[in-house]
C-alpha cells in the first residue's frame, strides 16, 4: 500500500531551484534513504513533504489526504525530525515531551507511559528535570526524535536523525525504526554516512542539485553505476560526479 | 599585545554588536568601519557645536548670561561622570539578555588571542559604539563653551569624557567576567528560585534606570554630581570631572586628577584582563526545576473553550516570559508605564481637585495598556525563535494557535488594567460608574491590542536568536506601536468627546464600545487570514 506519494514536486527560492520535479512514492514496511551532498535539495523536499514550506508545483498525498489542502491532517500523521532540531531551551526535558504530548492531544495516560519509556531507553532518565539550555547536542537530538514518536505517527520523515547521538543510542534509534517498519511505519531518512543508508535501509534515493538521479536497492544502484564490486561511498560519488576527491587533496597539499 | 590584533577584534565586535541590534542593512554597513564612528562623533559635535553657537549669538536675552554661564559650566564638568555612568548602564542592560550558553560558545574563546588583547579589543569596541553619547553631551556644551569663552573647559571636558568612555567600559568587561561566573555558581545551587530571583532582579534594574532616565531625574542627578564634586573627590569614577572642575576654576591639579584617571582606567584595564583570564569560559550549568518524578501535566484552571493544545501553548509561553533572561525587559515594562502614569495623575488630582477629569484620564489610563498588550502581542510569534519549527509541523490550526497566544497578552492585559485602575482610585478618587466604565474600555483595549498586535507579529516576525532579540522587525514595532496607540484612541474618542456632549453620555458609551467591537473583530479577521499565510513557508 502506497503511504507517501510524492508527484513532481519542484520549488525555488529566487534563482536557486532547490527541488526540480521530484517524484516518487514509499509504502507501508519501508525504509527509505534519502542520499545527496550538501545543498541538494534533501531537507527542503523533507519540508515539503511534512507540509512547512509550500512548493511551488506538484502535490504530496499522505493516505487519502493532499497535504496542502489538509495540512493539520497530514501533520498528525507524520513524525518530524529536522536537521539540527532546536528546541524551547527555556523548558525541562520533560515540560517539552509533555508540550509535544499535548500538541498531538494524547490523553493523560498514554503520555505518561510513552514518555517514560521513552525517556528510559535513550538514557535521559534523571535528567528530564534540567532545562534544555544545559542539555548536550546528543541529548536534544534525542529529545526531538522521542517527539517525533510520541504520538505512534503513521510515517516517520527523519533528516540526519542520527547526527551526535552516542553508538548506543543510535543503535536503538535504528532498531526503533525497524520496529516501526515491522509494524507497518514507512521511515524515510537523510543521512551523509552510507554505511548506515546501506545497513538499515530497504531502498535509497540519490538526489543532486535538486534532482533524483538514482532510485533503487543499494545491490541496484551498484550495477546501475557500473561498479557492481565496489562499495556505495563509491558508488556514490561516481554517480554525484564527486569523485575527484583525491585532486582536491592534492591542491589543498600544494 | 598586537595592536593590529586589537583594532581587527575591536572593528569585528562592533560589526557583531550593530548587527545584532539590527539597525538595518545601510545603516550598519556604513558603521562597520570604525572610523566612520568617529567621523560620525567628529559631525554630530562639529553641527550641534554650530547650532548652539548660533543659537546662542542670535537669541540669548540679555542679563541671562551669568546664569547660563553657571550652567554650562556645570554641565561641562558634569559630561565626563555622565559618561562613564551611561556606559555601565548600557554595558549592564546588554549583558543582562546575553545567555551564559552563547558567551561560553563564543567564536573568540577558540581563537588565538590572549586576554589582553581580548579585553582591549572589547573595551575599544564599546567605547566606539557608545561615543555617541559623550558626543551629544559634547557638541550640545560646544556652542555656548565658544560663546562665554570656555573652549579650555570644553576641551578638558572632552580629554576627560574620552578617558571615562574608557573607565566605563573596562568596568563593563569586568562585569562581563564576574557576572557569568556568578550566574553558572548561582544557578547550580538554586533551580527553580534562582530563575524566580533573577526575574525579581532583573525587573528592578530595568525599572530603576529607565525611571532614572526619566528627563527631571537626570537633570537632579547631574546637579547632584556637580555640587558634590568636591565632595567625592576620593570616588576614582568622578576624577575625571574633578579634573574639569579644576580647569573651570583656575586651579593647579587638573593635571594631577587628569593622570590620576588615567592610572585609573589603566588599573581598571588590568582587572578586566586577570578577570577574564581567570574566567576565560564561562561554564554552562544545568539547572534543575523539579525533582520530583514525572506526573503529566493537567491544567490546574479548565478555561471553557481551551483545548488542551492551547493550553499546551500558553504554558509554554509563560514558562517562557518568566524563565527566559531577555524577557525580564517585557515584564518590566507595566512598572515604568505605571510609575509614569501616576506621576502624571498625581497631578491631574491636584489639578482638578478630588473629581475625575475623565477626558484627562482616558489617554493616560489607555495608552499603557495598549502600549504593554501591544509590546506583548507583537513579539509573541517572533520569541518562539528558530524552535518556530515544533509549530509549524504540529498538527495546528491557525485559530487554535491565536487563541493560545491571544490568551495569555489577554491575562497580563486584565491583570494590568486593575493595577492601573487601582493607582487611579488611589489618586483621583473616582466616582463608581467611572471606575466601571475605565474597566469597560480598559477590556476592549486589550482585546483589541493583543488581536492587533498578533497581526504584526505575523507580519513581521523575526525569529532571530542573538542579544537583543527584538522578535519583530524594527518597522513592525515602528508600525505596530504607532497603530496601537492610534486605535486605542480611536476607540476612547466619543468618550474624549463627552466634555462637548454632556447630555449625550449614554450613546457616546455605546458609541465607544460599538467601535471596540468593530476593531476587535477587524483584527481578528486579518491577523487570522497574515497568520495562515505565515505558515504556508517556514522561514527558518
């Protein structure tokens, strides 16, 4: 069953076309690696597809609903992780979930469970009373990923939801994300490290300057890039046309 | 020490401290070199210099010349204390909405400078950016000093004013330095009243010296300093005027007072820099609030209407004006408005007797509030800062969202509306049906300020995070004062007007109340309409 259909999606902020007809759909039981350098066009389309910025053709549905005609629908489907997620430094750890919580109008003992659990597997127990303002990078980021799960959404649209979190919290992050999978949860993600992409994801798209060049299983854009026997960072960079790293080093060197 | 290290510092600094009170693109491109600060003191001296010279030539009455002597004389000797007291203010005012989280972060802890030069840096990148108050104080005193002789004085007074500039900003940076070691020690120990403490602190500054600027208690505090001079001379901070006094009086230890502040500034220059050595980096503590286990939370008061997402949203936001360091400045802003309300009452009462003059009253009872649920209403988007993104992807509606954020400028608005009613009976001794109808308008102010201000927080928000946040463009405050003041009036009008139509009252209230209606629900209509468009496109 498709769960996300993305249809030709394109926006500009002035001269700089960030996304350019973009499609593509995932179904329930997927994870979905969203690939690409810096500056091509990954966390805009993300935007687009939680319904925070308006494109400026195509459309995204989400189930039965057009996330630009029913965006409050749509967002209490989805769970949402920026990119460097900055949060409300003034409350507690747990003032925040709780805020969140009741955002999403979860009821008094569904909260009380979740956060709790929550707070117990990524090891912020004993903490959730300090401000946020004295929290680590690692700390808020696994802040905003328990907010993005609160409230069990329906899909979960992750950008580089792995950054600071310490090797055992990304390690349940990971395992919570196959979980949701299991349970018929599509994530899609961004992420720079691709032995992560390649270890946890089912499919992966590869987006340059604003465009999908590539679309497949990590065996699939092997052979599509020629290079069956090589590795994805390979793979990667011949398909990004970024492969002349070792003339960079050699100049910086000079 | 490099000096070309600290002049780079000091021009990086200033740049960093004009654009982070965003005074506009033109303007701070212009200012970032730092010569083009003096060139702007060397102007604003040179034209109020000529003006007043002129001025003076022109229309000063005879037989007023000795008295006016006097006075500028004393105001000659006046400017060097005056300085260095208003850059610690200043200094004072900008470190209390710096977070401890950013000096410790600050670009310049990990760049290879030493303390020294980082002081010297800093100093001379404050005294640029505060010379213009020396040089106001200077150009206003130039015209007359030409015009009775006294160019000797003036120039004394100009070598000592640059010195207190001096004086004033390492005590600043001596400030810098101890007040983030206290607050990461206070901090630690005290949680929750700590923030309570420091908002209580925070308040009382910010009201003692916006009173103390208040025009007649500046001229009592300089006339203070001048027939004190003599006095104090053992306060290192009045040397400076002690040494322009001597010069305006002939005597013979301008020279001595002169190098005496010198020593002073030097040696505070060196506690500025063994302090900043010492505290180099400010520690970020963790402040606990609770330690209690986690209860969810459940609304204390179930406002009818209020669905547990607003209510969501309205305590946020008054966990935010009250924990948040820079929002202290919000909170203070019913003191000074009614500690100035009831200066300007007080002598209404006495004018009029014991009975109200209601025309009189209205404006003053009217225009705090609007200005206070305005300030509030207005900066209510643009304080979620870049964390805007947790509300953008809630699944909200636009009115939901309003009405949390109406609800609680409409609650302070109410809660200072009494306080203001009650300074008012307190002075003027009001009849009954006054203080209802005060009441009455009073409510439909606020409704109509805080759904106005909205508008404009939709508008023009600025979710920017840096000292100072203003979290509204300088035009949408420009804007948004200005309008809300003007509906406030416009609303009062026929009640304004009740003097000319005594025999109308009844339908002048009606009057009154219809146009309140009106604007209300004007304001609603379009701050929901600019509030739908500020979600299509996060702007972070």
């Amino acid at each position: 069953m498709v769960l996300l259909q993305v249809n030709a999606i394109s926006k500009g902020f002035g001269e700089l076309k960030a996304v350019r007809d973009v499609s593509f759909s995932i179904g329930s039981s997927e994870v979905v690696g969203l690939l690409g350098p810096n500056g091509s066009g990954k966390s805009t389309l993300m935007k687009i597809m939680v319904g925070i910025l308006k494109p400026d053709l195509g459309t995204i549905q989400m189930l039965d609903s057009n996330v630009a005609a029913k965006p409050t629908k749509a967002k209490m489907m989805v769970g949402f992780v920026p990119e460097s997620p900055r949060l409300y430094e003034f409350l507690t750890g747990i003032e925040y979930l709780d805020f969140v919580s009741d955002l999403y109008g979860l009821d008094r003992s569904a909260k009380s469970d979740r956060i709790s659990e929550f707070l117990k597997a990524l090891d912020l127990e004993g903490r959730e009373n300090e401000l946020i303002h004295g929290y680590s990078q690692g700390m808020k980021q696994k802040l905003a990923i328990i907010a993005a799960m609160l409230h069990r959404p329906k899909i979960l649209i992750l950008d580089e939801p792995l950054n600071a979190l310490d090797p055992r919290s990304a390690r349940i992050v990971k395992e919570l994300i196959h979980k949701f999978r299991d349970e018929g949860v599509p994530t899609i993600f961004s992420t720079h490290v691709l032995e992560i992409a390649e270890a946890i994801c089912d499919r992966l798209i590869i987006m340059y300057q604003g465009k999908i060049i590539a679309e497949g299983t990590a065996e699939q854009l092997k052979t599509k890039a020629g290079s069956a026997g090589s590795t994805l960072e390979e793979v990667f960079l011949k398909l990004t046309g970024t492969s002349d790293t070792r003339e960079i080093v050699e100049a910086l060197w000079r | 020490m490099r000096a070309r290290a600290v002049y780079r510092l000091a021009a990086v600094l200033t740049k960093s401290q004009l654009r982070g009170n965003q005074r506009g693109r033109i303007f701070t491109r212009w200012l970032s070199k730092t010569y083009t600060i003096l060139l702007v003191d060397v102007t604003l001296i040179s034209l109020l210099g000529g003006l007043g010279y002129a001025a003076f030539s022109t229309y000063l009455p005879t037989g007023s010349t000795m008295a006016l002597q006097g006075t500028e004389l004393q105001g000659l000797t006046a400017i060097p204390a005056a300085t260095s007291f208003a850059v610690i203010l200043l200094g004072i005012l900008g470190e209390l909405s710096q977070s401890l989280q950013s000096s410790s972060t600050d670009l310049v802890n990990w760049l290879p400078i030493s303390p020294s030069e980082y002081v010297a840096g800093s100093t001379l990148s404050l005294a640029y950016t505060y010379s213009f108050l020396p040089s106001l104080l200077l150009g206003a005193s130039l015209g007359p000093a030409l015009f009775f002789g006294q160019s000797n004085v003036w120039l004394a007074s100009v070598a000592m004013s640059t010195v207190s500039l001096l004086i004033g900003a390492s005590i600043v940076e001596m400030l810098r330095s101890i007040t983030n070691r206290i607050s990461s020690s206070f901090y630690k120990r005290s949680g929750r009243s700590g923030i309570i403490l420091r908002l209580g602190l925070t308040i009382l500054v910010l009201v003692f010296f916006q009173l103390l600027f208040s025009g007649q208690i500046i001229v009592y505090v300089l006339r203070a300093i001048v027939q004190t001079v003599e006095a104090v001379w053992f306060i290192p901070v009045i040397w400076p005027s002690i040494a322009v006094q001597a010069v305006a009086e002939g005597l013979s230890v301008p020279l001595l007072f002169g190098l005496l502040s010198l020593s002073f500034s030097f040696a505070l220059f060196v506690v500025a820099v063994i302090l900043r050595t010492r505290y180099w980096i400010p520690v970020p503590v963790s402040i606990k609030i609770n330690s209690k286990p986690y209860s969810p939370s459940v609304a204390k008061v179930r406002i009818p209407g209020i669905t547990s997402a607003e209510s969501a949203i309205f305590r946020k936001d008054l966990r935010s004006l009250i924990r948040r360091r820079e929002m202290a400045r919000f909170l203070a802003i019913p003191f000074v408005l009614a500690a100035s309300m009831a200066i300007s009452l007080s002598q209404i009462g006495t004018a009029s007797g014991s009975s109200l003059n209601l025309a009189a009253t209205i404006p003053l009872f009217l225009i705090p509030i609007a200005v206070f649920c305005e300030v509030l209403s207005m900066t209510s988007i643009g304080q979620e800062g870049y964390a805007v993104w947790n509300i953008y992807v809630a699944p909200l509606e636009t009115n939901q969202f309003l009405k949390a954020k109406m609800l609680l400028t409409t609650i302070l608005g109410v809660v200072f509306t009494f306080a203001m009613l009650i300074a008012i009976t307190f002075f003027v001794n009001p009849a009954g049906s006054d203080i209802l109808l005060l009441f009455g308008l009073g409510i439909v102010v606020v409704l109509e300020e805080s759904a106005f201000g909205l508008y404009i927080a939709a508008k023009f928000p600025d979710f920017r995070e840096m000292v100072r946040s203003r979290y509204v463009t300088i035009w949408g405050s420009l804007l948004g004062m200005f309008l809300g003041i003007a509906i406030a009036l416009l609303t009062a009008t026929p009640l304004l007007l009740q003097p000319l139509f005594a025999d109308l009252t009844a339908e002048l209230v009606t009057a009154t109340f219809a146009i309140g209606l009106l604007v209300c629900l004007i304001c609603w209509k379009v701050t929901v309409r600019q509030t739908k468009l500020l979600f299509e496109n996060i702007l972070i």
